[in-house]
C-alpha cells in the first residue's frame, strides 16, 4: 500500500473560461469542485493506475466535510484526521483559449498542538502497512518547520521507503531525515541551493541527505541523481493543456516504482509518461490512459556517465 500525506488539504475549485483577460469580467459557466492537495492528486492518480493507497492528512471545518464526502464519491480510501480549523479552498482558472492555468492557494488554517499529536498517532499506526509513503505539498501554519522530518523518521522505523514534494524551508528541514526520493521541480532547487545548475544543485540536496533526487525540469522532463547512476529522461512529444497536475502524477510513478523494486530507467520512463498524459487534462489528479500508454514505451532515458551521484 502506498500512503500519501496531504498535511494542507484543500477543495480545489477550479473555474472554466473561454479567455482568460486580466482587468476585465468573466462569465464562468463550468466550475468543477474536488478534494485536492499534491498528496490527494498522487492518490488519484495511484488509484487509477490500480494501486493500491490510503489518503491522511489533516482536514477541518466545513470546508474539510465537503473534500472527504468527495475522497468518498472517488473510491479512495480516507484516513484523514479532523482539526478545529476549517481547510483551505484552492481557485484554478482554466482558459480554454490556450489551456493556460492560472491557480490561487490559501495558506490553510493553524494546526493546534493538539492536532499534530493526534495526527502523529493515526499515522504511527497507519505507516506500518505502508510500503512507500508519500509525502507532498505546504506546511500549514501552526506545525514545526521539521515536521516532515519526524515523518520521515517515523516511516522508516516502521521499514517504509520515502517521497518527498515540497520546497523551501520545509524540504531543507527535511533532509538530514534521509528521505528516499525528493521531486523538487528545478525553480524550488534553484531557491533553496542558490545554484541554477540543476545537476550541481541535485548534488547538494544528496549531500545533505537525500538518497536521491529526481528533478523536474518541466517540458524538458528529468533529471535523476541517485546512488545507483544519473539520467536524463525527456517527453518524446510536446502536450499542451493545464500542467497543474503533472507533478503530482510524477510522484505517483516514482512511488510505484519504489514500491515495486523497479529499475530506475524503468521508473523515470514511467513518470515522465504518467506527467505527460496528466497534462491534457483540465484538472489535477487526471490523466489521460491513452497518452500515457502512448508514451511509456518511447521515452528517451539516458544516462549521464560524467555525473558522480555519491559525491
């Protein structure tokens, strides 16, 4: 089983426009509402490809009753702990002209003390059935700065492998945990090394813990440093749509893999095919079965033999 935590879950809206024109009025005459989160998208997506996995995180108010009825109609599993703050709405403009996205994220409500231990205690018990744990998105307000640390900690006392998605503090405060897998996109490793190279800066990150990263380099695909080898794996083909929910569906692949042993070649070529086909759609967690079927069996991996992954 794989285990995603969303610790800031949302209802993620998402409003339809014909053009999107800044400074003007909009008819809007499509509104699509779902639970959301990178944690929630990584489960749809694991769902649909027939894995199985387990949604927890922390959820509130009304707010929060109306994304677990959602999690219910969708078939997935819902182990999210309730909090005395009411969760955060998320608001995505789609314009339909270019399939460009223009999204709006609140900072989510405060965790209570009270909040986190309870949380602690439902995923103590819930990590012992877990292969791999996913770990994705913000730190709400009211948490430590390492909490994804102790999450981290806690996983692989309990024998499960690790992936983490997030950036700044939160992602430096994680490292010295030894997480398995981090996914930062290259901006994110950009701003927590300083360094714009994304080899150099995926060299840093392992420096300071991590077992291997996986870099995002958006249309590029990516670019994986690991202690087995580097690569480089790239798209076959351009996709245009909403590239929202292509990160979330590039961590559901590289959790798959981790849980099945898979190669690394194997496992690149799989997330860049899954992100690909996510990008079509016009909502995270989606991705289109006939694009990533498409894909999968002619992404380019290679490897980069001038890279010194155990440096």
């Amino acid at each position: 089983m794989i285990l995603t935590v969303t610790l800031n879950a949302a209802l993620d809206v998402t409003y339809f426009v014909d053009r999107l024109v800044p400074h003007s009025s909009h008819r809007v005459d499509d509104i699509h509402e779902r639970a959301g989160g990178k944690g929630i998208n990584v489960s749809r997506v694991l769902n649909a490809l027939g894995r199985p996995t387990t949604v927890t995180g922390l959820a509130g108010g009304t707010t929060g009753t109306a994304l677990r009825a959602e999690l219910h109609e969708a078939g997935l599993r819902d182990e999210l702990v309730p909090i005395a703050g009411d969760s955060r709405r998320t608001v995505t403009i789609v314009s339909r002209e270019d399939g460009d996205a223009t999204v709006f994220n609140q900072t989510g409500p405060v965790v209570q003390p009270a909040d986190w231990t309870d949380f602690g205690t439902r995923y103590a018990r819930l990590v012992r059935f877990a292969d791999v744990v996913v770990l994705s998105g913000s730190l709400p307000p009211g948490l430590p700065p390492d909490a994804y640390a102790q999450l981290i900690a806690v996983a692989a006392a309990a024998g499960a492998a690790t992936v983490l998605d997030t950036s700044g503090p939160a992602l430096l405060a994680a490292l010295s945990a030894g997480p398995d897998v981090v996914k930062p996109n290259a901006a994110e490793l950009a701003a927590v090394t300083g360094c714009q190279d994304i080899a150099a800066a995926a060299a840093e990150l392992r420096a300071l813990g991590a077992r291997a990263v996986v870099a995002s380099r958006g249309p590029d695909g990516l670019h994986a440093l690991t202690a087995q080898g580097s690569w480089r794996a790239t798209p076959p083909e351009q996709l245009s749509g909403n590239p929202t929910g292509a990160g979330d569906a590039c961590v559901a692949a590289l959790a798959a893999g981790l849980a099945a042993g898979a190669p690394w070649p194997d496992t690149l070529r799989e997330a860049v095919a899954l992100s690909a086909a996510a990008v079509p759609c016009p909502v995270a967690g989606d991705f289109d079965a006939e694009t990533y079927h498409r894909l999968r069996t002619t992404v380019p991996v290679e490897e980069i033999h001038d890279a010194h992954p155990d440096r």
